[in-house]
C-alpha cells in the first residue's frame, strides 16, 4: 500500500522509521505493505455510536468528505487526475474509490491498490488545500496502478511511483526555500534531492525494509521516473497557475472535458 506522511509535518525518515519499528513491535514482525496505519482496513470491530461521538469519528468524516467533494470540483490537479484515470478506463467514483477513514501516526493519505480505494486521513487532514495535494498525490499512485499496473509489494515498482507523486505532487521550490534545501544555485539539483528524500520517506513509511535497501531502489530507479510526468506533462510545484495549464494542455490528450 502507498501511503505519505503529513505534509504539514517536517517529519524526518529517521522519525518515520521510529514510528514504524515502534509499530512493528507492537503489532506484528511480518511485513503489512502500510496496511497498520489504516485500522479501518482490516475486519476489525465497528465502533459504537457513543465511541464515534467521542472521538469526534463523524464530523471529522463530514468534513473530510466535504472537502473532497470541493477538490473534485475545483482544483486543477485533482480534476486532472480524475480525469486522466477514466481516459485510462478507471473512472472514479467519490462513494466507490474515496475513503475518508481515521489513521494512526501523522501518515495523511494512501492508496489500497486490493480495493482501488484512496485513503485519506481524516484525523491529521484539517485543510482544504492539504486535502486536495494529498487526494492528487493518491490518485496519482493510482493513475501508475491502472496505466503501468505497479505492483506496491515490489520495492522499485513502489520507489518508482513514489518519486513520481514527489516529482508532481510535493517538491515545490518555495518550500525547497523556507526550509533551506533549496538556493538560487543548482536547483534543479536541489528539486532531485527533496524528491529523493519523501520518496525515500514514503517507502520506508510502509515497507520493513533498511533504509539503504530503500535508497538503493530509490537510486535505481530515479532518472527514469523522475522524468516521467504523466499525466500532468509538467512539474506544477504546488502552482495553481502551473496546475492549470497542465489541466488545458490534458485536455487536448484525455478524452474529459
């Protein structure tokens, strides 16, 4: 399962690695592909009416699913790639394919390729805008699923998509900046490093592997899908202008209006 940490977070890989061994130690050694962040996707028992009001489970998934409704509506990449998935023959269905679901840690969205489902965190999503990065960032795991048919248990196969939704989704320069990982010098090359690094982040996240197992995938794999920007055509760098015309230009290749 695919899954990114917080984008409000400025959680390291070492800290995602804390989280995942703690997990680990708790729950199982086996390998789960992420599946421990969503407690929901396992048959556990529902929760009780009472249970839901404390934990504020139902206005937290109100407003979560409203928040979609509003991405799907209004912002460029999310229509994009919605669009792009039926041109493919995956059509998205908000009801079907859209589970705003509680989570554990600070992971803030997935994709379940057994259930076709993105997963968004409903109790570590408060903003709108961070709902729709996250919703494009998803769908694009699930754009590689339904064109390239990714398998998520093979490390590279998941290296891979990862860099892409970092490359498209995460790595803006004006967060490169305040930050301090980006200069007026060499940014292409800093842009490479901060994908690298949430691409690195996001499979250490899921998968119990060491981390130079997962930067070596993450190495072999970069120059190839670090250039590959289907189905945006474009690096958006959280640019809403950028992420327009990408959305203009996709119509002229996508059969969506």
């Amino acid at each position: 399962m695919a899954a990114s940490s917080n984008s409000k977070s400025n959680s390291s890989a070492t800290e995602n690695e804390n989280v995942k061994q703690t997990s680990k130690g708790l729950v199982t050694d086996d390998e789960d592909y992420g599946y421990y962040f969503y407690p929901e996707r396992e048959a556990k028992k529902e929760k009780s009416y009472f249970e839901r009001v404390l934990s504020r489970d139902d206005a937290t998934n109100f407003k979560c699913r409203l928040n979609v409704q509003t991405c799907l509506e209004n912002n460029p990449m999310v229509k994009l790639m919605v669009g792009a998935l039926s041109s493919h023959g995956c059509p998205v269905d908000m009801k079907r394919h859209i589970s705003c679901e509680p989570c554990l840690a600070k992971v803030s969205g997935g994709f379940d390729p057994k259930t076709m489902q993105v997963v968004l965190c409903q109790n570590n999503i408060q903003n709108k805008d961070v709902c729709c990065n996250v919703l494009a960032h998803e769908l694009l795991h699930a754009f590689d699923f339904c064109r390239a048919k990714v398998d998520f248990e093979n490390l590279r196969h998941l290296a891979c998509t990862e860099i892409r939704a970092a490359n498209m989704n995460h790595c803006s320069l004006a967060a490169a900046y305040a930050i301090g990982e980006a200069s007026l010098f060499g940014v292409k090359q800093r842009h490479e490093l901060c994908v690298k690094n949430k691409a690195l982040q996001s499979v250490l996240l899921v998968r119990n592997v060491s981390k130079e197992e997962a930067m070596i995938a993450v190495d072999e794999v970069f120059d190839r899908c670090y250039r590959d920007t289907e189905p945006y055509g474009r690096r958006c760098f959280k640019s809403m202008p950028r992420a327009k015309r990408a959305l203009d230009e996709a119509r002229n290749y996508y059969d969506f209006d």
